[in-house]
C-alpha cells in the first residue's frame, strides 16, 4: 500500500520552511486555488508517523487538511529543522 499522500504530496520544502507542493489542487467548493495554511507532524499513539498538512481556499475560505505518512527519520529531522509546525507565515509564501 506504501505511504498514503506521498504521490500526491512532496512535503520535503517544509524542511526549509517552504510551502508543500501537490499536484493539481483546487477547492472542491468553488473551484478556486488554494494555499499552504500549516502543517504540523506527529508520532500516532501505534507508533507511526504522519504530517497534517492544511490548506485553505483563497475564494470560499474552506479549510482541508491530509493526513500524510513519514518514517520516523523524516519526523526527527522535520522536527530538528522547525520545532514540528510550520505554518503560513513562516514561510514568506504569497497566495
Ligand atoms: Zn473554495
């Protein structure tokens, strides 16, 4: 099955505090585009890893989160390298 979200979601610019990048995203409302919110990564009570990953509509406001799966070396370095939350404007991005 592998690691739900990674085909649609490179999470590696969040290591330097730059918004994610996916493939084709739009708000399922409106149609409009939407932009990095926040993403924050944590260790599941199983043991696994995953990044949240939120974004928000620039037209309608709606809020979508994903839930993304990383291997615990990809946490313990997005955590040495942002405390674990990154979020909008950490990143300088414009919308
Ligand atoms: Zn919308």
């Amino acid at each position: 099955m592998g690691f739900v979200g990674r085909k649609f979601w490179n999470v590696f610019p969040l290591f330097e505090k730059k918004p994610p990048k996916a493939d084709n995203l739009s708000c399922p409302v409106c149609g409009s585009k939407m932009y990095f919110k926040h993403a924050h990564a944590f260790k599941r009570s199983d043991g696994e890893y995953r990044m949240d990953i939120a974004v928000k509509c620039s037209n309608c406001a709606l809020v979508l989160v994903f839930g993304v799966h990383i291997t615990e070396s990809e946490y313990k370095k997005f955590v040495e390298a942002t405390g674990g939350t990154v979020t909008y404007a950490d990143t300088n991005a414009t919308v």
